[in-house]
C-alpha cells in the first residue's frame, strides 16, 4: 500500500509540476480546468449524484460556470484580464468560506442548511470555481509559475506540519464530529511550519510582489484556509457515509481527496495578493 501511494504521488507531482511550469498562460487555463472538471466529477457524488446522467449533468453545469467566469474576467486574454471583477469574485469565495467555517463548527447540526442535494450541489460550484479563477490569476501574474509553486508548497508544508505533530502531540481533537483524526497539536504544527516557510523563503525571495511581513501574513491566513479546506470535504463525505471521493488515484482516493485544502488555500491566497501587491 505504501509503495503504490508513494508512486501515484511522484506520477501527482510530476504531472502538476509539469503543468505548472510548461504550460504558458493559455494552456495552463485549460490544464487547471481539467483538474477542477475531474475533481466536479466526484463532487457530483458526494453532492448525491450517483446516476451517469446526473453527474455528466453537473459536470457540464461546472463547465458552464468555468466559461461563465472566465468571460467576465475576461481571462481568455492575459493582457486583458479584468483586475476588479477577479477581485469581486474571489472576495465573494472568501465569503462563502467564511460560511462554510461557521458550518463545519457547528456539524451535524448545520447539516439542516447544507445537506440536501440540490445544497451539496451549489456548494461545489462555491469551492471548486473560485479555486481555477485563482490559480488562473496567480498564473498571469510575472511571477506566476514561482506564485503557484508557493501557493502548493503553503498547503504541502500545513499538510505535513499537521501529520507528524499530530502523530507526536495530538490528543485535543479539532474537529471530532468532522473528522477524528485531526488534533488542535496538528492544526498548531501545520500552522507554525508554514509560517516558518514564509520567513525564511520571503528573506531572501519576494513573492507576488508582497513584502517580507506582507508575505508571512498572507501564508498563516492561507495556511488556516487550508486547514477548512480539508475539513470541509470531511464533513461532506461524512454526511454521504463515504471514505473517499473516488478511486481514481490508487492509495490516495480522488482528485478532490488531494486538492480539498487548496480549493480553499488558492482563493484567499489570490485575493490577498491582489490586495497587497
């Protein structure tokens, strides 16, 4: 089992790194839409789709919102991305995660706003095209390509800074009703480990054009976002009684398993870039 995760995850890594770096801005925008489709694919299910027709019905209501917020940031060409309407659509995500936070707290009670199908549904929409709008922005930026590798290396230092201090420390759980297995020791260590990311890295490197403190600030929001991220698809595949949201990846579960922290991650980092540059 380990050796198969450990290969899927080299194929992961070196699928998104190759992405990210040879992909220009055109192909790029394509590439991460992909990437968002597959993961709208399984959301479709967690939402309650679990029919062919009802899916391939919710995939082409993403791909629709897709084309739909590209035309209104005008993302199809770099010169002529639409800075403001990124800006009203990106604070807009930061919105809905701050509802979603008040959701996960207050699970299984909240289950009553969320929980139908036709609710699921729209929430998916909510987390996964705020996502592409962000790492699409973040993409056109000079600096794009070391942005998104910033951006994936907040979530992949949260994510490992949380495991081995909760592995080490966790008793305090986080979120028991959520998901058992993450400790308040975890979400400390995940926090702290990217922090000190942001220091050393913005020391010596800037970073979307953000200030050595700016940079630091920025990482720990984007590094708390990660963490709601993650919980929040726990809390889904809880209320569907299910373990992962595919088998498409062997030993890791689904494309939205591996992206569930970024999906909230690349929104409120994007936005504060815009903000503070």
């Amino acid at each position: 089992m380990l050796k198969q995760r450990i290969i899927t995850a080299l194929v992961l890594v070196i699928t998104l790194g190759s992405g990210v770096y040879y992909f220009p801005y055109s192909g790029f925008l394509l590439f991460a839409a992909v990437i968002i489709l597959l993961a709208g694919w399984e959301w479709a299910n967690l939402s309650g789709l679990s029919s062919m027709p009802g899916r391939c019905a919710y995939l082409v209501l993403l791909a629709a919102s897709l084309l739909a917020t590209g035309a209104y940031c005008s993302l199809a060409q770099l010169s002529q991305i639409n800075l403001a309407n990124v800006q009203q659509l990106l604070g807009l995500g930061g919105i809905w995660w701050a509802i979603a936070l008040l959701w996960v707290k207050a699970y299984p009670a909240s289950a009553v706003l969320w929980g139908s199908l036709p609710a699921r549904a729209v929430m998916g929409l909510l987390v996964l095209v705020p996502c592409w709008l962000a790492l699409v922005y973040l993409r056109s930026l000079d600096d794009g390509i070391v942005c998104l590798a910033y951006l994936i290396g907040i979530v992949v230092t949260a994510d490992t800074g949380a495991y081995f201090s909760g592995r080490k420390f966790g008793k305090s759980k986080l979120a028991p009703a959520v998901s058992p297995g993450k400790s308040w020791a975890g979400f400390w260590g995940g926090f702290i480990c990217a922090s000190l990311m942001a220091a050393s890295i913005g020391a010596f490197y800037s970073i979307a054009g953000l200030s050595h403190v700016a940079l630091i600030g920025v990482t720990m929001v984007s590094a708390l976002a990660s963490v709601l991220g993650d919980l929040l698809e726990s809390m889904i595949k809880r209320h569907r009684g299910i373990k992962d949201s595919s088998k498409l990846l062997p030993g890791h579960g689904g494309v939205m398993d591996r992206i569930d922290s970024l999906t909230a991650t690349a929104p409120v980092f994007a936005l504060f870039v815009i903000l503070l540059r």
